[in-house]
C-alpha cells in the first residue's frame, strides 16, 4: 500500500488494515503474491489513481521479485510470463477446458527464500532443454484443453529435484494424488504444498472431479502423518478485484 501511495504521488497516506487471510503463508500457495496484489489495489483506490494493467504489474513484480505469481493474481485465468526491455510483460489465456486443483499443504511452513537457496547457481543443457520443452508443452496442453498430457508437462529438473530435500514426503504424496485421479501432480510454487491438477468439460465439472480425488486422496495424506487433509480448490478466471 506505501508503494501506491507513493506511486500516485501521496506518500504521506497511511491506513489501518483489517485482514482475513484465507491463504496459508510459507506454503508455496501465493499468500505473498495475493498480499502484494491486495495492498497495491486498495492503495490504489485509497488514493484515487489509476495505474493501468502494465503499471499494476510492474509495481506488484519489483515487490514480489518476479511477475509471475503476481500476474496470476492480478489477472486470473492462465497467464504466461516474462521480462523484456527490463519490464514484466505477460499474456493472458482462457484455458479451452474447465480447470480446478487439489492442493495439500504440509504441517510446517517452507520460506520462500530457504527454497530459492536450494536451487544450484547453474544447470545443466540437458536440465534446461527438458524444462523448455516440458514448459512448452504445459502451455499448448492448457490452452488446447488436452489434460492427458498435463502429467507429462508437470515433470521438472529445475527445482523440483532440489527442493525435495526440504520437502521429503514429495514423491508419497504425488503418488497419492496420482492413485486418487489427478491428471497431473507438481510442488506449488516453491512448496511444501503439493498440487494435483485435474480438468472437466467446465470449471464447475473440474472443480467436481477435485473434490472427489481429494476425498479419495484424504485417507492416504493421513497416513502419511505429515500433510493437512487433500482441499478442492475452483479455478479463478477474474483475477483481483475490489468489491
């Protein structure tokens, strides 16, 4: 809010917040990324400015560190990012199916910066081209509506494998949401949550079908003992709005 206060030209504007926060923090879930979205919007409206998409964007990513949580945020649907001229650009998808999730966070909190420190400075060519190709293929399986492929899109080399180490019951509990039906398993975000994405013939349908994999999902999560019970999560299509 200080950083749209200052970006509309009123610096010495303050405000007291009340906030129910139904993201759980250090979970990988964007409760930072919703946190920077909502404080520029009510900023924003507090001090009678209009910023634009562009600007929004570019303020939320110099907060966050990078656009791509926070353009999801803002925008809703599927967004694609990247930086060009030193400036976060981004374009936004309707996805040709309807989509909804299955999220399990962990019991403990992961930072994001501890996960970030996991990752090594440099990768390898191999590393990165299966990523590029993997990426690549996630985008045209979302937009075209192809969810049989969304397992093979999910598969990572660039943070999955070291972050496991900070994320231990990574492979049980893909595994449990794979058995229960999800089409395609992956850390969210810099984790410890793990995500099962599945897909219907509309969100509704999907957010459905998310609801019955996390409930065959809940028994094999609880023997783990390590995660919080298998949640459905809807897709959000509208991105941040102030009501």
């Amino acid at each position: 809010m200080a950083a749209a206060f200052a970006e509309a030209g009123h610096p010495e504007l303050k405000a007291a917040i009340g906030c129910t926060n139904l993201i759980p923090t250090g979970s990988g879930l964007g409760s930072s990324s919703a946190a920077i979205v909502g404080g520029l919007l009510l900023g924003e409206a507090l001090a009678g400015a209009d910023f634009g998409d562009a600007r929004r964007l570019e303020l939320a990513a110099e907060l966050e560190g990078h656009p791509d949580n926070v353009a999801a945020a803002l925008f809703g649907g599927f967004t694609v990012c990247w930086r060009a001229e030193g400036r976060a650009r981004y374009a936004r998808f309707e996805p040709a199916r309807g989509l909804a999730a299955v999220v399990v966070p962990a019991l403990t909190e992961l930072r994001t910066s501890e996960a970030r420190a996991l990752l090594p400075d440099a990768v390898s060519h191999e590393d990165a081209s299966f990523n590029v190709a993997h990426a690549g293929l996630l985008a045209a399986s979302i937009a075209a509506g192809r969810p049989e492929l969304f397992g093979d899109a999910l598969a990572d080399r660039l943070h999955e494998p070291y972050r496991a180490q900070a994320v231990g019951d990574l492979r049980e509990v893909a595994a449990v949401l794979r058995e229960a039906g999800a089409a395609g398993v992956a850390l969210s975000g810099a984790g410890p949550t793990v995500i099962g994405i599945v897909a219907g013939d509309t969100d509704r349908a999907a957010h459905e079908i998310a609801r019955r994999v996390a409930e065959r999902a809940a028994g094999g999560i609880r023997d783990l003992g390590t995660r919080r019970s298998p949640a459905a999560l809807a897709i959000d299509r509208w991105g941040a709005r102030l009501l």
